[in-house]
C-alpha cells in the first residue's frame, strides 16, 4: 500500500510514519540467521506495522530487534535517530523540503570524526530510506514525489562526480517574487517582519534556521551595507552581507513593533521564536501569487536560487562555499553543474578539428 508524502498532520509525524515503515521493510529484509528469539522480532514487526507514537519508542524497538539477533539493523537505524533530531530542531513543513543539499549538510554535522567506513554507511542509509520513500509514496491522483537522493559529491564517498541539481528561480522569476513579496497583502502587525525576513534569505543565501535565530547586535551597518554575524552548524561563525537599501525601510518599520523575547530578531505574536514551517508557508503563498511553480517551493529554494545567481554570475566555488557556510566545497560543487557557458565551451572544443576534417 501506498501513502501520501506528507501523510500526517506535523512534520516530525510524518517523518516518524515513514522512519517506522522503513524500519519494518528492513526487520523483514533483513538476513535473520542470526536472530535467537523469532518471536519477540515476530512482535516488533507486528509493532512497527501498526505504527509508533514517539522516536523513543523506535529507538527502543530498533535496539530490541538487535538484541533478538538482527545486529544489522543499526546500520540502518542510527543514522535515521539522528536525522530524525536534526530535521525535527530545523521545523520544515514538508517532506518535500528536504533535498540533497540538506542531506550533505546533515551528513557532514553528524559525521564528523567518525571513520569513513561510517561515513559510507550513513550515505547508505540516507540513500536507501529516501530510495524506499520514492516507492511508496502516492498522491490520491496518482502522482508521486521522487527525491532521487544519489549525494554523488558527498565526503568524495560516492564516486562519480555530479547529482541533479536543487530547485531554483531563473532571474526573471527572481524579478517577479521580489515584487511579489512587495505587494503580498500581509497583515499590518507583520508585514514589515515578513518582508524583511524573507529578503534577507534571499539576498544573502543563509538557512532559514539562522535567520530565525538572529540578534538585532547581529546586524551591524556600516556604510551602505549592513554586516550580518551569522553562527551556522558545528557553532561556525561567519559574516555575510546585505545592502540596506533591501531591508532598512522594512527593519525600521518593525524595531518599532517588535516585542520579542531577550534579544532575538524575529519573532511570532508571543514573543517566541518563528517555526520554519511558518516561513515556508509565507514562501509558497508569495510564490502562487507570482506565478511560480517549482518542484520545491518551500523557503530553502531561496538558498539554492543564491547559490546558483552567485556561482553563475561569480565563478568563484570558493565564494559560493564561503557565502554559504558549506563544511565541505563538494556540497558547494553542485551550483556548477548547470554552468551553461561552461558547457558551452565543452561542446565547442572539437571545432576546429572538425573544420579541418571538412
């Protein structure tokens, strides 16, 4: 049977809804010539067939089934539990927010120091339980998400360079989203909150997550830009910048409305701290009323849109890397693969022999 990508009312249901029936295809794949009591796994599997409440009650399930004699199902297990955290702590709205990008990105936090062998089975595990995802999704008209997960660039762990490339807005529709976002009817109370917000992610490429968690000390003017102090994954801190001009109206308007809790930039009505999915949703609607249609529309294909313009009109890999808090410049090589002109120049390189051959 089959079920719809985002089958459940939150994400962090969701995704524990298909972590539970992956786990369940694996207990019932797995080699079992090891397993001492069959029926203790006869009744985890009859357990993760009817569905879990919590990730700790998969957690306890997984290192049951390995105490019962399946010890490969760690695994695939253990990379899943710590995908689940990291995904669950950035709040996105949907499963289909999730790409290659991000995956590189948890890979390369959750890795680090573990030995490459590790490494490996963490690709594995990634690649197998979007793999599975992609069989067993199902709209009610038939259509179905495909992610496609390859992380060919990864770690220098997946062979043959190049992966598809993020879904991204083309400068036209760049122009048109800007607009969009100017005259989107928001309600008086936010409106300068939300533009500000979603500028700042697109001007400057950083994640969503560490727009939301911004100080106003974090955002320091000087001349026409203002020096934005952003503290990425790992706690790695850099700088990027934005030109007041883009936000200064908007950041004025709302330091006069503003009452978050200590010191924070942004914030909901109760002081506290915007979810992403919230962001997201402002996204998609400001992308509707655009005209905008992508195979990804949630907030993080702000980022991709530019790192794509920045490598495109840049060529610089390194800036791209730098601009982006990439831990790794191979999550950063994917924006050169759609390098037109490059490529341009690769088509062209037998032309001369081609007009001698004549």
């Amino acid at each position: 049977m089959r079920y719809p990508l985002d089958c459940e009312d939150r994400f962090e249901r969701t995704l524990l809804f298909w972590m539970s029936r992956y786990m369940h295809s694996k207990l019932n794949s797995l080699s079992n010539r090891q397993v001492k009591d069959s029926q203790a796994l006869a009744r985890i599997i009859g357990r993760l067939r009817r569905g879990v409440d919590s990730i700790e009650t998969l957690s306890r399930l997984s290192k049951e089934a390995r105490n019962a004699g399946l010890i490969g199902i760690n695994t695939y297990y253990k990379p899943l539990e710590k995908l689940y955290g990291y995904l669950a702590a950035m709040g996105p709205a949907s499963m289909k927010e999730i790409d290659e990008e991000l995956l590189s990105d948890f890979l390369a936090s959750a890795t680090a120091g573990l030995s490459d062998a590790t490494k490996k089975n963490y690709r594995i595990a990634m690649i197998n339980f979007f793999g599975y995802i992609d069989k067993q999704n199902a709209e009610k008209d038939g259509s179905a998400h495909h992610f496609g997960i390859e992380l060919k660039n990864w770690g220098g762990l997946g062979g043959k360079s190049g992966t598809k490339l993020p879904a991204y807005m083309q400068e036209a529709e760049v122009e048109r989203f800007i607009e969009a976002i100017e005259t989107h009817p928001f309600q008086r109370a936010v409106a300068a909150r939300n533009r500000m917000l979603i500028k700042l992610i697109l001007f400057t490429g950083i994640r969503v997550g560490e727009a939301l968690q911004l100080k106003t000390k974090d955002l320091i003017p000087e001349g026409e830009v203002y020096l934005i102090r952003i503290v990425g994954k790992g706690n790695k801190a850099r700088v990027v910048m934005i030109k007041q001009s883009h936000i200064k109206k908007y950041l004025q308007e709302w330091l006069l409305l503003r009452k978050c809790d200590g010191d924070l930039l942004f914030c909901n009505k109760k002081g506290t701290l915007l979810t992403q999915a919230y962001v997201s949703r402002i996204v998609e609607k400001i992308l509707m009323q655009a005209g905008i249609r992508k195979e990804k529309n949630g907030a993080h294909m702000l980022r991709h849109t530019f790192a794509t313009m920045l490598y495109l009109k840049k060529k610089d890999l390194v800036l791209v890397q730098e601009a982006l808090g990439h831990a790794s410049l191979d999550t950063s090589r994917i924006y050169t693969h759609f390098d037109k002109e490059r490529l341009r120049e690769a088509a062209s390189v037998m032309d001369e022999i081609a007009k001698d051959a004549e």
